[in-house]
C-alpha cells in the first residue's frame, strides 16, 4: 500500500499545523433548506437549533423560493437529471441557449456563456483571451478565483492598489505598450462590502485603451437600480468587456456561472476556456431554476428593494449600537472586531442567542482585521433583524466593545 | 550605495503599503516571502528598477528570490554595475 503510515503522518502533521495555527475550517451541517431561518447541528452531533442564518449569499432569498423549487421540478421532469457530456459534445439543451439568451438580456451584455461555477468561469477566461504580449492589472483585493485565474494565464500581472484610481492610471500609463490592457476588478468586494469606482474606471480604460472585466458575484440580481449589477449603480451598462457572475448567490444559491459580455470575448472561451471544455454541462433541474429567477427579477424589483430596506435599517441598527462597521451601502456588512480570537468568541456568543453569523481572521482578511461578516437577505423579516440587533448589541455589551473605537478594542484585546 | 538602498526602500513602501499599513520595513525585511510583495506586483518593482538605472534585468535573474529584500535587489544591481 503506497499510503503507508510515513506518508499518513506527513499529512497528519500537516493538518495538526493548520489546528495549531487555528485556521481549521469545521463545516456547519445544516438540516433545512437554506433560508432566513435554518437548522443547524453544530458541532456535529449536538442537538440541533433553529437559528437566524445572516452569513448566506442568498441575497435575494430565492434558494428556496416555490416558484424556483416549482421550476426547477418541472426541469427535471422534462429535461432530465444530467447529461452526461460536456456542452459542445452532447451537453448543450435548450435551456441551456435560453438562460444564455436571458443572462445576456438581463446584464446588457453582447453574449454570454456558462460555466460549472464562477469560480470556474474566472479559471477560465483569462487564458483564453489573453497571451504573452498582454497585461492584467488587478485590483489588490479581487477574489481568489481571479487570482488562481491570472496565474494561469501568460499574460503580464501587476496590481494596483484597493479602488486607488490614481494608481491604476500609473499602471496604465506604465503598461502603455501592452497589446490588450485588461482592468480586472470585483464588483462588490466580498469582505468589505464596498463598489468597486466602474465609473472612473471606465472613464481610464477609455483614455488608456484598456479593456474592463468585474466580477459582480456579490451583486447581480441586487445591485443597481433594477439589480442588474455594480455597472447598472455606476451608470456604465455596455461598457463593461467582461463581467462574470455566478448562480450560486443571489441568482438562485445553486451552482453555476458565466462569462458575459463582447461577443468575441465570449467566443473566445467556447473555443479555449479549458474549465467550459471539460467539465459537465450545468444539469438542467439547475438551469431551469435560474431562468426562473431570472424571470421573477425581471418582473418586479420587489425583493431588491426589501434587501436595500433591510440594509439600511441594519447598518443604521448596528451603527447606533454602539459596534464598528465598514461603511458601505452593500448588504454585505462587516462588524469590525480587529482580534481574531474576539471575533471567534464573539461568533459563538452569537450562536448562543440564535444568531448565525461567521468570524474571518488571518488569512482571509489582513492581520488586525478580524470581523464578523453579516449579509442581509429579502428572506429576512423585520422581527429576524430585530431579534439579530437585540443579540449583537448584548454580545456586544458582555464584551464590553459598544461605542469603542478601533484603538480602545485593540488596546483590550490586542491585534 | 545608501542613497540608492534608500530610494529602492522608498519606492517599496510608496508601491506596496496601504496608508494605514503599520508594518516596518527596512533593508533586510522579506518583501516576496514576507508578504509585502506578491508575485503578481513583482512586475512595478522590475519596471522601476529598469526606468531609473536605464537597464534591462532578464526574466531568468528577476528571480522572487533576486527581488525579496532591498539588500538583494542591491546584491542584483550590482551585476549591473549600479552602486
């Protein structure tokens, strides 16, 4: 047996490393479908609670809406379970070309294509639309999927710092020689919840001849006035070269994402994106759900407009609170603890009083930045965002943090 | 020698240090190992280097390892004849 028992201590010294450094990730098993309220079993094998989920993407609370759950029924039936292929060999149905047709109508794009996920669509696009003779410059805080995307691909990489426009220009200028120049930034940042500046942007890539790419993960479907995305907030609907996005957030909570945008550009990833061209088609009880979504979107901005109601009550709630938070206007809201141990016992405390919500240390946020990320959704309901005020404002007050300020947390806790 | 030592270091903590980064860096302080500098903004520090002592550094020598602290980088220039 080639896994023998030298090998197995490698791997278990290396798991006791990530224990000791207290960065081991523990799933939460969860045993009711995904909603404002869930059932969580937590740790594994203790009795399960009902709890008020504020950490789930579900921005638009349509993971388990019945006209979703309904659609997706009707796909399985009609369409089947899998494929069995990937799309160009005998993977691509109807509904495959409808969502396509929808998303693009639906982002003011040229054309669009599907991917496994959006993790898979930002693995994808670079290499297919870039080479040697480019460049990608990338805002410091873009997702790891762009990241892990970029060092695939051969192009040259540089950076600029978090959303400093005046940074950008000078790497614009610097890179002035490049073929393809490619901005490549988040829409919403998913850790600080702020918009990416897509107006300025735009304005510099149109003065430098540079192509723009935003991931809108966390915003299609609520960002904007009619939740197409950060380019509808910033007033650059068309503008924008490649946006990609996923299904699995507010479009749904499945799986599934998209390269959208210059038909060509989308062209490009039929022909080359390796994660299009071998992985399995999205199945269609997925891609029957999404078009509902979508067409429930398109009909009323009802359940965007409750996400931006909620958000503003919970910014405001937290705010006068007491507790530190990233300004911002995203439902996205994180609440600023600085220590990474503080956030963890602040999360369990949270747990304790009904509340589910995570704290993100050390390497995921910077050092000194430990915080509980919370995230609103059109599922919840004012009497859920009364009763999570009422226990961050009492967790808050056991740890003695209300109306500090950063320095006075960091003076009780330390970094 | 530490006129050039201190505009490199200059030029590092304007380049890769947000406003309220309180982390010290001097001469010998990992850049690339350390963090400060990731592989992907390597690229400003070798264009940099290039522009102001008008030369050309190969990729094979713009090494991660060539470029993880002021000293190095000077330790670099010098097969350049740069002091």
């Amino acid at each position: 047996m080639a896994f023998n028992n030298d090998i197995r201590t490698i791997y278990q010294k290396e798991l006791e490393g990530i224990h000791t450094a207290g960065i081991f990730k523990e799933e939460r098993i969860i045993c009711s479908p995904q909603n404002a309220e869930i059932e969580v079993e937590f740790p594994a094998g203790a009795s399960r609670k009902r709890v008020i989920n504020m950490c789930a993407n579900n921005y638009l609370g349509l993971s388990s809406h019945p006209d979703v759950v309904e659609a997706a029924r009707k796909g399985l039936d009609s369409r089947g379970y899998g494929m069995s292929s990937v799309r160009f060999i005998c993977g691509t149905q109807d509904i495959h070309k409808e969502l396509e047709t929808k998303l693009t109508k639906f982002l003011g794009t040229e054309d669009t294509i599907l991917f496994p996920s959006c993790m898979d669509a930002n693995a994808g696009v670079f290499e297919a639309i870039l080479s040697e003779q480019d460049v990608m410059i990338s805002d410091r805080l873009v997702h790891a999927s762009i990241v892990d995307g970029m060092r695939l691909c051969k192009a040259q990489t540089d950076t600029f710092k978090h959303s400093d426009m005046g940074h950008l220009e000078e790497k614009l200028q610097l890179h002035a020689t490049a073929r393809v120049k490619l901005i490549i930034t988040d829409g919403a940042f998913s850790m600080d919840g702020d918009l990416a500046k897509l107006e300025q942007i735009v304005a510099l890539a149109e003065k430098y001849g540079a192509l723009v790419f935003v991931d809108d993960s966390h915003a299609s479907g609520f960002i904007g006035k009619t939740g197409r995305g950060t380019h509808e907030h910033c007033g650059v609907v068309g503008k924008i070269d490649i946006i990609t996005t996923t299904l699995g957030k507010a479009l749904g909570g499945a799986s599934g994402g998209c390269v959208s945008g210059r038909r060509e550009l989308v062209e490009m990833c039929r022909q080359k994106a390796r994660p299009y061209l071998f992985s399995n088609t999205i199945p269609p009880v997925v891609v029957s759900g999404a078009i509902a979504v979508l067409d429930i979107i398109a009909k009323t901005t009802e359940r965007r407009d409750k996400l931006e109601r909620n958000t503003a009550f919970w910014r405001k709630g937290l705010t006068e609170a007491g507790l530190i938070i990233k300004e911002g206007e995203t439902p996205i809201v994180p609440v600023m603890l600085f220590n990474a141990k503080l956030s963890q016992d602040f999360a369990k405390e949270l747990y304790q009083e009904g509340i589910y919500a995570v704290g993100f240390f050390f390497p995921v946020v910077a050092k000194g930045q430990a915080r509980i990320r919370t995230q609103l959704s059109a599922a919840h309901d004012q009497h859920h965002l009364d009763k999570a005020l009422a226990a961050f404002t009492k967790v808050g007050a056991k740890f003695g943090i209300l109306r500090k300020n950063k320095q006075q947390i960091i003076d009780q806790f330390g970094m | 020698m530490s006129e050039l030592k201190n505009a490199i270091l200059d030029y590092v903590k304007k380049e890769y240090l947000e406003e309220d980064d309180e982390r010290e860096v001097d001469f010998d302080t990992p850049l690339i190992s350390g963090g400060i500098v990731d592989s992907f903004s390597m690229v400003s520090l070798k264009r940099f280097l290039e522009t102001k002592y008008k030369i050309q550094i190969p990729d094979a020598k713009a090494t991660p390892e060539a470029f993880d602290s002021v000293n190095h980088i000077i330790q670099l220039l010098q097969e350049f004849n740069i002091q």
